[in-house]
C-alpha cells in the first residue's frame, strides 16, 4: 500500500520508518519545510530520533499535493494542539479523489478550549475523509528498531476499511487490534499522558514503590470513572490504549511525561520546564483541558484536579499527595463485570 504520514516528530518518524519496512511505499511529510532538506541530507532525524537511519526507499516531501498523491492513507502524528492547522493546509489535497481515503491520528491529547479529541478535529476539517486513530503503549525507538509491540485501531462503530489497515500494518514486530470504541482509545492515550506526569511527581519526591502502584492503581480507576462518564465503554481502558499505554508511559525511562513529572517533583517549575523544551510534553496542556472537561460534566476526577493543580497553580506536590491521602475512605470497587 502507499501511505504518507504528516508530522516529523519522533513518533512520526518512527511509524514511517515501521511501515517503510514493513514493505509499504511511505512518503514522510514534515510540517516544516526547511526539516526536508536535513533529513534528506542525514538520512536520519537528527533531532527527534538520532540514531535511526531512514530506509533508502522512505521518501521525504513537504508539499501535500505531491506528498498525498495516489496514498491509501494518511496517519497525522502531530501535537495535539497543532493538529487543527495542520489538518487545515492538507485539507484540499486529502480530500482530493474518487473516494474517500482512511485519515488516522497519531496524536493523544485533547483540544485546548474545545476538548475536543484529535478524531474530531479531523472530521471537523476533513469531512471527506473516513477517520480513525492508532494507540498503544510503544516507544518510537523501540518500535522503529523492530521491538515488538502491539496498538489498537480504532474507528467510530464498525468500519469497512479498518481490516485491510489492520493487515498493512501489522507485522512480526507489530500487531495491530481493532476497536469501534473510538472515544474510549482517545480518552486513554490522553489520560495516561497525565498520570505518568503524576507518576514522575511521586518518583521526584521519593515516594517508594508502594506509593507509585496505589497512584497507577487508581488512576486506572479514574481513567475509566472520567472516559465511562464521557460516553466510552468501561473496559476499553483495560485494554492497550488504557493499561497499556499507562504503564508503559509511566515506567519507561523514555517517557517525556514522566520525566517532565520527575522534575517538578525535584523542585522544577512546570512553567519553566514546558516553555524550554523542543520536544512537547503532551500530557500539560492536556490536564488543562481534561480538568476543565470534567469540571463542565460534574465528574469527580481527584488525582486529576491535583495535577492542575500542581501544573497551573503552583501547588506543591507533597501538598497534593497529602490532600489524595487525607480524602474520606471508602470501598474500593473493581473493574465492571464482563458483558
């Protein structure tokens, strides 16, 4: 198959190198021009994924004419927070031909101001297009190395197109599940982004272990609390956009959430830490967005409101954890039962 994928970043990077090698003709589209002539030039991305050579049959073009041209898809791996311009310069050449081609983010976050999720910016900018998203616990290192992984597609209720997707991309190193939850795969490869800034908090204050797996313990429980009462289903975040994208972006040594989280457990302003980076820390600006979310639903949201708290107010973290340690007890619950 052909596809192009917009965003040049590490993760698109990675996932172009992966479909690359997976056999597939791949044309990678930086959002910014003057990224074509260096990575031609290194055949590597220097800047996002140093280290990873650029399979010669990877083509590199900035022009979404030429770059979309005659592609069975596109994935848009780009922040959250600039996918709406993005969608907007490609929106003519993707909605060019006889049918409508599957455009699937690679993006996890909320819309600032809207809260809306990544599939509904597309659809609201590309309404030709069929739309769906990838997720799951994977590194770009990792998976444009060809360690083995595993992701979710996902589309809003049953999709003609997703098995041939699902078939493309899969491989020996990656395997791909589909989902029609489509809310429920978004929500949860946003949220975790949040808890794993959490968990960097607790491990920048010395927490210990036991602290650290009662936090995961129940931001589970308020991923699925927050996603169920927005319209997702329950047990979608038992799966590898929920669980699985939260452990691994809370324990990976590569995660910029957690390291973003570990410093300002140490005594970092988040402030200062989100204004020096070249790299975005998606999980910041998406608490803004989830807390205020939640705020305008009525849903109770803890651990959720205390990382706004820290992020946006200047509330220490050692203030926050006693605030989660002294609310009323109560009986733990569990996961809903199997339908």
């Amino acid at each position: 198959m052909r596809f192009v994928v917009i965003g040049a970043g590490a993760w698109g990077t990675a996932f172009a190198v992966h479909l690359s090698q997976a056999g597939h003709s791949v044309v990678l589209a930086p959002r910014r021009n003057e990224q074509v002539a260096a990575l031609e030039a290194a055949r590597e991305n220097a800047d996002y994924l140093p280290g990873v050579p650029l399979p010669r049959g990877l083509a590199i073009c900035a022009d979404p004419w030429i770059a979309s041209e005659g592609t069975d898809a596109a994935f848009v791996a780009c922040p959250a927070q600039a996918l709406r311009e993005t969608a907007g310069r490609w929106k003519q050449a993707l909605a060019a031909g006889a049918a409508p081609r599957p455009v699937v983010s690679l993006s996890k976050g909320l819309e600032a101001g809207t809260h809306l999720r990544p599939s509904q910016v597309l659809a609201a900018m590309l309404p030709s297009a069929v739309i769906g998203a990838l997720a799951g616990p994977t590194n770009a290192e990792q998976v444009s190395r060809g360690l083995p992984a595993a992701m979710v597609l996902a589309a809003a209720g049953p999709a003609a197109w997703t098995p041939g997707l699902q078939a493309a991309v899969s491989n020996r190193a990656l395997r791909v599940y589909t989902s029609d939850d489509l809310p429920g795969v978004e929500f949860g490869g946003a949220l975790k982004n949040i808890y794993a800034i959490a968990a960097g908090c607790a491990d920048g204050l010395g927490l210990g272990d036991n602290a650290k797996s009662a936090l995961l313990t129940r931001a589970l429980a308020e991923m699925v609390r927050v996603g169920a009462a927005l319209g997702a289903r329950p047990e979608t975040f038992y799966g590898l956009s929920g669980f699985g994208d939260l452990v691994a972006t809370c324990h990976g040594t590569w995660s910029r959430n957690h390291e973003f989280g570990l410093q300002i457990g140490r005594g970092r302003s988040a402030a200062d830490l989100a204004s020096n980076r070249k790299t975005v820390v998606e999980g910041y600006r998406t608490t803004e967005s989830f807390a205020g979310l939640c705020e305008e639903r009525g849903i109770e949201a803890p651990i959720l409101a205390e990382m706004r708290a820290i992020l946006f107010a200047g509330r220490r973290p050692a203030d926050a954890l006693a605030s989660l340690m002294m609310r009323g007890l109560k009986d733990e619950g569990g996961p809903p039962a199997p339908r």
